[in-house]
C-alpha cells in the first residue's frame, strides 16, 4: 500500500512539472497567480485578487473575443483600476470572453463593476476552463445578474467556480453574454480571486 501511494504521488509530481514545463508561451504566467490588490475593499470585500491584461478596456478589444459588443467611453465612477476612461458594452445577445487567465490548480471566482442601460435580460456569466493543449475541460453557467439591480454602476456579486477541475485544467476564462433582446449590459475593471473558494 505505501509503494503504491509513493508512485501515485510520483506520478503527480511529475504531471504538475510537465504541465509547468509544457505550458504554451502564449500562456506565460498562468501558472502564478499573485493575488495581491483589493479593489473590492470599500464594498466591505477584503479578499486579494488579480488584474490581467486590459481587464479595465482602456487597450481596446485587445485579448478580448466580442460579438455583439465593443468598447465604449465611460468608465466606473471608483477608478479602482487607476483613471480610466472606457469600458465594455454587451448588445442584446452579444457576447465577450476574455483573456485566460491563471487557476493555479484552484477555482478563482471572478468580480467586475457592471451597469444596465435598458438591458431586458440578465447578463449570464459563465466561466471556462482549459487544458495544456488549449482544449475545453469544463464550462460553468454559473451567474445571471439581473439588470433590475444594475441600473447604474454597481460591483458586480462573485461569479464563482469549483473546485473539482480535472487536473489538466491550466487556465480559465470569463464569458459574459447579454441575454436581454433590448437595451445593453456595461461591464468594466474585471478583477480574479485566484483562491475564490475559501470554504
């Protein structure tokens, strides 16, 4: 029984050092998740998160997949992300994922600031994860936020994730759809939790 628990436990070793190892370029830093800024804090949310490559809109589309949206001006009002001055729109059924980011081997919930204009639907996060190879391991319907509480700025509620990734699972990504057929979703200063699941 110990032999057969040493070689399980080689085995895992060596699946985490391949994984470290065969990570694509394009994915440098996925596996480091810092986690040390708390731009939730004054909405009584003191937990560290992370920010990525324009995830307050202010490059543009850059690293973000749209259809149905863009990037508009306007910006949150808290500036938690520095002075900005743009942020994302959703159209009815429009959708936008963004750049994966770390899961270092856990579940990050992801929070962002969202604002309703006229939006007659919910706007649907969901979170998907990826494998070495940059295949799909899961996909979550985990969130609607329902634009009655939205009709201005607010901090969006956790969209959280679980635990029980399969263990090639490297990366995650944010999917954002507008659900509504009238009016538009904005989203903007998109921020990760890489240790959402607390217990």
């Amino acid at each position: 029984m110990a032999t057969m628990i040493k070689r399980l436990a080689f085995v895992f070793a060596v699946g985490v050092s391949v994984a470290v190892v065969a990570a694509p370029a394009g994915s440098a830093g996925l596996l480091t998740c810092p986690g040390n800024l708390q731009p939730f804090a004054q909405f009584g949310d003191n937990n560290d998160y992370f920010g990525f490559s324009n995830n307050g809109f202010e490059n543009g589309t850059t690293g973000w997949n749209l259809s149905g949206a863009s990037v508009v001006s306007g910006n949150e009002p808290w500036d938690v992300s520095g002075t900005g001055s743009h942020s994302l729109s959703i159209g009815p059924g429009g959708t936008a994922a963004s750049p994966r980011v770390c899961t270092a081997l856990l579940a990050p919930d992801w929070r962002m600031f969202a604002k309703s204009s006229g939006a007659d639907g919910s706007l649907r996060a969901q979170i998907v994860f990826y494998g070495l190879l940059g295949n799909v391991t899961g996909i979550l319907n985990v969130t609607n936020f329902d634009s009655s509480g939205y009709d201005s700025w607010e901090p969006s509620a956790n969209v959280p994730s679980l635990l029980s990734l399969p263990l090639a699972t490297v990366s995650a990504q944010l999917r954002l759809t507008n659900t509504g057929s009238s009016g538009t979703w904005q989203v903007d200063d998109v921020y990760v939790d890489p240790w959402g699941m607390r217990g």
